[in-house]
C-alpha cells in the first residue's frame, strides 16, 4: 500500500513541511528508515537522526523548533507517539481486511451464525448455537464452544479456546493461545484431606475494546460472571481466576495472577508479576508495582503501592534504602556492642 504525506497528513490533522506528494509505502524506526517509510521522532534523544535518516516523512511535534536542515518531509502534529500508534492501527487493520472467506476444512455447529465480511481460518471450530457478528477473524485452530456470543471487529488468533457460554464484546482482540472460561480452581476440602471438585457452571464475559495478551487465562465463575469491563488491556501470561472483576480502561502487565473474587477498579495499572489476593477489592486509578503483592484491600483511589506486601509507594522506597544499609548499620551495631 503506498500513500502521499498529505493523505497521512489528512489523517492525522497535521501540518506539512516539505515535500507533500512524496510516497510512503511503510513505516519504520527513525534510525532505520529508508526511501518510502514514514517514521516518527517522540522521544528528544533520537532527534539527531531526524537530521540523518532516509525516510521520506517523519511524524514530529508540533513544538519542535529544528536545528539543523532536514531531508524528509515533515507531519507536525501535537502527539507524535500517538499519531504514530494511530497509523499502526489503520495498517493492521488494513492487514486484518485482507483475511475474508472459509478456509477449509474447519467447522460450524447448527443453530450458528457470523455476520458478514468475516473470515474462518482453517481447522477452526464453532459450536452449536453460537451468534457472532460482521468483520469477525477467526483465525486457525481456534476453538468456540456452544452458545458463545462475540461482536462485531473482534479477531481471535490461531489457537485461542473459548469455552461454552463466553460473552465477547466488539473490537475485540485475543491473541494467540488464550483460554477463556475454563474451571476456576475451586475444591472443598474433605475430612481425609482429599479435595472435591466444585463444579464451575458461571461463564467470562468480555466487554467491548477490551485487548488479551498470548497465553493468557480467564476462568469462568462458579456461578454468575467472570468480568473484564471495557477498554481493558491484559498482556500475555496472565491468569486471572473465578469471578472476578475488572473495570474498564484498566492495564494489566505480564505474569500477573488474580486471585478469585477479587475486584480490581476502573483505569488501574497493575504492572508485571503481581499477585492479588482473592476477595479484595482495589479502587479506581490505583497503580501496582512490579513484582508486588497485595493482600487487602485498597479504598483511596489514586492509591499507589509497592512491594511484597505491597504498601505506599514512597514509604517502601525509604525501607528498601534502609533495607540495603542493613550490613553496615549490622557492623556498625556489632561495633558499638564490642566498645559497650
């Protein structure tokens, strides 16, 4: 696909330096750019390549003020990074078009039905009962159980499983590998010290724009919902058990763990390998540390914490430098033993 500067322009609402008739037909990094890609300039410790790369248009804001003269056509726009990812968006979604039709052999349930302009990659299966809507892409191998219900603009790559009853929403993307709904780990315990299943018969529901990452698990609830609301953004390797909450527009990082029952505010940011208790609940707009563990609940929005237990972000930044001086204050209070 090739396009002008002033058709990306158009798009982006930006202003033009340069050259606007001059083509591009990919994108690249600003220090690996040549003849043909559109690149960007976010972060000011790449600004000398702007100066020195082959690309033919670079995405800048539209504060810079320039310090040398410059080959490439420019796009001033106010937020080159975002202008940027909204471009990558415009051309996987190009790429994702290109997919329509049935591949064969794959599989369809009575009862089901897919809107149209929708692509069925080869080997995938759909149960019985299933209603899926306009410009779904499912991709091969994936699996879809009975009674599963997703909407319109939602991809679902190679290998993903949905379990019976599973609620997607529109403009949906599962990536490669993912699980959802299968048993949340519930099992009473017996005098003999056995443990007995109990039955899961709940279900996942995945509300509209909400993004799951690779290899990522979602249990279904015992009874009632597995919920992840709106906008959310899960990363690969993320499991998450039964019957809990997510609100919307929340970000969550790889090797995270949710424990049952717990639920987790609207536009949280829980960073990589936290483990949440089950039962809890986290407010809004609360950020969680790498590698944290929280185990109560967090009533203040805005909240931010780290650590295992996780506690208020400043105060485990003071114990930690304590924490490191331990050897010397040790020494220091072994020497004041010895002269006492």
């Amino acid at each position: 696909m090739e396009f002008t500067v002033q058709q990306i322009a158009d798009l982006l609402q930006g202003v033009i330096e340069g050259d606007n008739l001059a083509k591009v037909s990919t994108l690249a990094k600003i220090e690996e750019a040549q003849t043909g890609a559109l690149a960007f300039l976010s972060n000011p410790k790449y600004e000398p390549y702007l100066y020195t790369t082959g690309a033919s248009a670079v995405i800048v804001s539209d504060k810079l003020e320039l310090k040398k003269p410059v080959s490439a056509a420019l796009i001033r726009v106010s937020d080159p990074y975002s202008s940027f990812s909204t471009l990558l968006q415009y051309y996987q979604a190009a790429l994702l078009a290109s997919k329509t039709g049935v591949e064969e052999p794959c599989f369809m349930g009575s009862g089901s039905e897919i809107g149209e302009n929708h692509y069925r990659g080869a080997f995938s299966y759909i149960g019985n009962n299933c209603k899926i809507g306009a410009n779904v892409r499912i991709f091969p191998q994936v699996y879809i159980g009975d009674n599963v219900t997703i909407g319109d603009n939602t991809t679902i790559f190679a290998g993903a499983k949905l379990y019976t009853n599973t609620i997607v929403g529109s403009n949906c993307t599962l990536h490669a590998g993912i699980v959802l709904g299968s048993d949340g780990f519930g099992f009473a315990p017996q005098p003999d010290g056995s443990y007995k299943m109990v039955p899961q018969i709940g279900n996942v529901v995945l509300e509209d724009d909400v993004s799951i990452g690779a290899n990522t698990t979602i249990d279904c609830a015992t009874m009632g919902s597995t919920i992840i609301r709106q906008g959310t953004k899960i990363d690969n390797l993320v499991q998450i058990a039964h019957n809990v909450e997510v609100g919307k527009h929340t970000v969550i990082a790889a090797q995270t763990g949710i424990s049952g029952s717990a639920k987790i505010g609207n536009h949280c940011v829980i960073a990589g390998q936290v483990g949440i208790v089950g039962h809890i609940t986290i407010a809004d707009r609360t950020t969680v540390g790498a590698q944290s563990g929280v185990g109560k609940t967090i009533k203040k929005s805005g909240t931010i914490i780290q650590g295992s237990p996780a506690f208020d972000y400043k105060q485990n930044l003071r114990a930690l430098t304590v924490f490191r001086k331990l050897p010397e204050l040790q020494r220091e209070i072994e020497a004041l033993r010895d002269r006492i």
